[in-house]
C-alpha cells in the first residue's frame, strides 16, 4: 500500500485580493506536494478560501453587496491566480461551500456530545480585524488590538464556550513528545510559552452578525453562528469528507500544514485542541513562515509598495519567481522583496551555474563525441564526484522534509557547484588533445548525470524548466526516476544529447516599475525628535530575548565583537556590535540579552550582521538591556 502524504495551505481570507504572502504559501505547499508525489506517495493538496465572519458581511455591506456575492468574487480571484499559477491541488475548498458546513456542524454536534461545549455568556475586548478576543492585560493602551493595533470593541454576548483549558496539559505534552510538530523551533518555542501562561476556554459562537455556519439543528439555537476560527480550521477535514462522505479521511493525519506566523497561534493550539476533542489524530507538521517585506519596507497599500505576484511572474517568468521565492529566505523568518535580489538570482544561480551547465554539457559532447554521451567508464573515472553530490542531495531530502526550503535548493546548487568545477579541475579539452579520451568523455558524462539527478530534485521547484533539462538528458522525471538516480543512485544510459535554446536569458534591467515614492521620502529630512509614533509603527519593531553563544573580538576593530546569537531559530544569527570596550567576549557566553530582529542584514567590516543589540548608555558606559530573568530564547518583548 503506497504511503499517504496530506499538505495544506492555510484557507485564505477573502477580505482583499492574492499578495505575495499567499503567493509565498502555496507555492511552498505546491512544492512539498510535488515533492511527495515525485516520492512516489499518494498525495492530496488543498488550498482555498475562508468566506464567514463579521468582517466579510460588513465589508460587503459596504460595497451594496451580499456577503455570498462579495465572497464568490475575492474567492475566484484566488482560484485564477492559483490555476494561472499552475499549481497542482487536488481540492480548492470555500467555507460556503454546502458541504464543509455539514462537517462543521457534525464536527460541532460531537465535541458538544463530548462534553467540550457549554452555553455561557461573554462581554469583552473583540477585534473584529482579527476575529479574536482578547482580555484587559493583552490590550494596548486599554483599547487597542496587541496584534494589529486597531481599535477593539466591547462584546457582550451569550455565547457557546469550548474548554480549551482541559486540553492545556495534553498539548505541553505533544510539544514536548514530537520535536517536530510545529516547525521551525523558534515558533515551538513561542507557541508554549503561550500555553504555558494557561489556556482559557474558547467562545466560539457569536450572535451579533449572521454570515455563519448555523449550529446543528439538534441544538435548535438558531441565533448563533459558528466563531469563524472554528469554522476555518475544520476545513482540513470537511475537504477529505468528514461529516459527509469521508472517502478520503484515510489522508488524515496531515503531512504538512502551513500557515503564516499571525495565525499560528490558532493552528498549533486551537486547531490541535479541536483535533483532540473529536478523537482525531494530530498533524504531524504545523510550519509557519514569516512575513515578506520590500525593499525593506513593510508593504502597504497606502505606501504604493504591495508587491502583486502576478505582475512578477509574468515580467520575470513564474519558475524564475518560484525558485526566489524558495531561495532567498531562511522559512521562518521573514524576507525581502527587491528586484536587484531577483535579478541577480536569475542571472548568477539559474544562468550561470544551471543553464550554463547544460550548454556546456552540449557543447563538449558535441566536439568529443557527436552529442553521444555513456556513462560506461564514470564510476571507474569519477566515484568520489558522484558519491559527495550523493550526499548533497540526500542532505537537501532533509532539509526540505523541515521545510528548509532555502537550505534544500543550497545543497543542491553544491551538486552543481561540484559538476561546474569539475569542468575546470579535470579538462576534457585537454585530455582529448592528450589521447585520454576515455577520461574526458566519462568527465562530460559525469557533470550530465549529476545535472539530471538534481534535476530531478529541482522538478517539484521548477516543473517546466527540470521537463526541459530531462528532455535534453534523454529521460523522464518520475517516481521511476526518483527510485533510479535518486534512491538507488544509478546513471543515465548512454543517449544522443538535445540541442535547447538557453534556459535562462540574462536579465539587463529592472522590468517592474518602481513603487510611487511616498510623500514622506519626497520631504526634507527633517527629523523631530521625540516625535509620538502609531501603534502600527512601533509593532514594525520585533524585539526578541536571545543567548549569547559565541563571542569574539573582530580583527582591527577597537570596538566591534562578533557574535553568534541563539533566538531559538534554526541556527544563530550573527550579530557584529560595538560593545568591545565595555564587555570581553568570554563574559558574554551564555548571557541573554535583546535584539531587534527584524533589521534588513548589513555587511560591517565585511562580516554580516543580522541584528542589533539593545543597550543603555550615559557617561557611565554602557549597558546591555537584559531580561530580569532567564526567558526562552526567541521570547518577545513588548
């Protein structure tokens, strides 16, 4: 029986249009489901649309439209771009959709059967933003959101509650037993901190608005509707059958979930918890990514800057914009947007090192041997070659099981780094001219294998462009491939090579116009201080506890130590700062201290800097702004 593999992208709220975070998101998902399917697993991907709530009815309201009316339309904008997108799932649910209300409503009827739901009444803080409530300690200035900032309402209402606080223990244990259920470590680390606070129970019905799920009708309480997290989260589930049909209940548990960092919260607790209430299994990944910015500025619509992700596609090509995407940020964290960084990936990553491999893979087979190639004589000439690219890409298979997208496509560009150099190191030119002819053709065979195999591992990155390559090798890219090059490390058979156009044109000039710059950048510089900020501005700045594991003084600097700091990421982050003449880097080992973690990294002396040090100074010297006691790295502050 084949192995199952089940990978989600978060159902995308339909109060505006697709940006490139919802891009980032399923093209991710995309990737690990091609992955799985390349593997030779039997696969279900789901993406789609989240269509209930208070803010979809109002923001309907607004337009003279109905709520179904406004949602059908944001919903198909979605769909489109996925489907121009190519990306390969196998449903696209809408939380209007006949149904997934069935589901939630049996879904409801059991967790209330259970004893997990009771009738109360709630009066609180209610963000109608973010579709949450919130207690008078997390409020901002007695008033305002603590995750986006606006104003909150004050909700009173009776409401159902789900006693999220009985399954408090039970998650700290899940936690604590599967290393890697929410992913990267940092989020885990955050994600029980939070539970660790203790858990109040959930209301998760409302009745002062009517664009919801009813409750069951053996309930008969027709005034409420369902909270519409409780609704969301279940579509993982009403999309494989649950409360209807459930054929396809046999993909649960998840493979891979993946959200963005803003909803975490409710999918490694709420979505769990809901999830232990109905006697389901739990995901085996909750993987949360951070937030793009561009040009290393927050996008926003009154900025101008809001980067589309079809306009990128369609001036720079979709797999050109696909393999950035994957490429130019560590998951986890967030990342910039810029075409600088854009072009200079096409045109040094995918022109120089993988194009221009398979020209002159071509050009050598056609001078040495009439565009034949055999990999008759490569194990006797090129073992080790083979054998450190085989680690490479086993290595990659790791990373990209941890959602390491970034640090996947890495090693594979070291298998290519190992074919491009052995051009140079071995010279087939030159042993041809020598007579070694044996030598030289079983070299150009050897670099054409080691591009078919990370072709292979490239496909579910660059479908088209790998269908390209493996054209030109002479064979398919398929489970049959994955088992030939990949799991058993075989080699092409002997094959007449293809002629192919160049695979990625150099890119001369930026081809987007430039965000219209805002009034603020056209004034003078003329800076007040003390100057009152918005809320929303000082939430631009992430500040976060970490563990000082590394320190050392940086050569022909008198105040610059180099430090590797632990923010409970997946590596440490550098952090070059100018503290020499007030600490010695051996006093600095494992002490916290609190770094602004969302600088754009800047080259200092040469070396990266990741970050920044918060610190105190007056004519006494200088003083590292510290924990009062010892916290989880990565912990916020604020």
């Amino acid at each position: 029986m084949r192995e199952k593999a089940y990978v989600t992208t978060p159902i995308y709220y339909v109060n505006d249009v697709p940006h490139i975070g919802h891009a980032y998101t399923t093209i991710i998902a995309d990737t690990m489901a091609r992955y799985y399917r390349l593997k030779g697993y039997e696969t279900f991907f789901l993406t789609g649309t989240d269509e209930h709530g208070q803010k979809i009815e109002e923001a309907a309201k607004i337009r003279n439209r109905t709520p179904q009316d406004y949602a059908d339309e944001i919903s198909g904008k979605f769909r489109s771009l996925w489907d121009e997108f190519e990306i390969s799932y196998d449903k696209f649910i809408r939380t209007t959709d006949e149904e997934h209300k069935i589901g939630v409503q049996k879904a409801f009827k059991t967790m209330y059967d259970n004893g997990d739901i009771y009738k109360g009444h709630y009066e609180g803080h209610y963000c109608v933003s973010c579709e949450t409530f919130f207690t008078d300690t997390q409020l901002i200035d007695e008033n305002l959101c603590p995750d986006c900032g606006k104003e909150t309402r004050i909700v009173k209402e009776e409401s159902y509650f789900f006693r999220l606080s009985n399954y408090q223990e039970k998650l700290l244990q899940w936690y604590e037993d599967d290393e890697k259920c929410v992913l990267p470590k940092g989020k885990k680390s955050e994600v029980i901190s939070f539970v660790k606070q203790g858990l109040r129970d959930l209301s998760i019905t409302r009745t002062s608005f009517d664009w919801g799920v009813k409750l069951p009708p053996e309930i008969n309480d027709p005034k409420h509707v369902m909270y519409v997290w409780l609704d969301a989260l279940l579509n993982y589930i009403t999309a494989l059958g649950y409360g209807t049909d459930q054929k396809n209940m046999t993909y649960w548990p998840a493979t891979v979930q993946l959200v963005g960092k803003d909803i975490l919260r409710f999918h490694a607790i709420y979505w769990p918890a809901f999830l232990l209430s109905l006697g389901l299994p739990l995901p085996k990944h909750i993987a949360a990514h951070g937030w793009w910015t561009r040009n290393g500025e927050k996008m926003s619509k009154s900025k101008g800057n809001v980067v589309n992700p079809k306009e990128v596609a369609d001036a720079y090509g979709l797999e050109n914009f696909r393999y950035f995407m994957l490429r130019e940020v560590p998951f986890g964290q967030d990342g910039d947007f810029s075409q600088k960084a854009l072009i200079d990936r096409i045109n040094s990553d995918l022109s120089n090192e993988l194009g221009n491999l398979l020209n002159r893979i071509i050009g050598m087979s056609g001078k040495y041997s009439a565009f034949g190639i055999s990999s008759k004589n490569v194990w006797h000439y090129h073992e080790k070659e083979i054998t450190n690219v085989m680690e490479h890409l086993r290595q990659a298979e790791n990373n990209l099981n941890d959602l390491q997208t970034n640090r996947f496509l890495e090693e594979l560009w070291k298998a290519l780094t190992i074919a491009n150099q052995s051009i140079t190191i071995y010279e087939p030119w030159v042993k041809m001219k020598n007579g070694e002819n044996d030598f030289a053709l079983a070299t150009v065979a050897m670099v054409a294998n080691i591009l078919a195999k990370v072709a292979i591992l490239l496909h579910p990155v660059m479908p088209k462009t790998t269908h390209k390559i493996a054209e030109a090798l002479h064979f398919s890219i398929n489970h049959d491939a994955y088992v030939t090059f990949i799991e058993n490390n075989g080699l092409l058979e002997d094959f007449t090579i293809q002629k192919v156009p160049p695979l990625f044109p150099k890119v001369e000039a930026e081809l987007l116009k430039a965000p219209e710059p805002t009034p603020a950048k056209e004034a003078k510089k003329e800076e007040v201080k003390d100057t009152a900020i918005s809320i929303d501005q000082f939430f631009e700045t992430k500040l976060k506890v970490g563990t000082i594991i590394e320190a050392v003084a940086v050569p022909k600097s008198k105040k610059l130590l180099q430090l590797q700091v632990d923010l409970g990421e997946e590596k440490p982050r550098q952090i070059i700062a100018g503290i020499k003449e007030y600490y010695k880097p051996e006093d600095l080992i494992n002490t916290q201290i609190t770094v602004v973690a969302n600088l754009k990294p800047a080259k200092i002396l040469g070396l990266l800097s990741e970050g920044m040090l918060l610190a105190a100074k007056d004519a006494n010297g200088l003083t590292l702004i510290r924990p009062e006691t010892p916290k989880d790295n990565g912990s916020s502050v604020g």
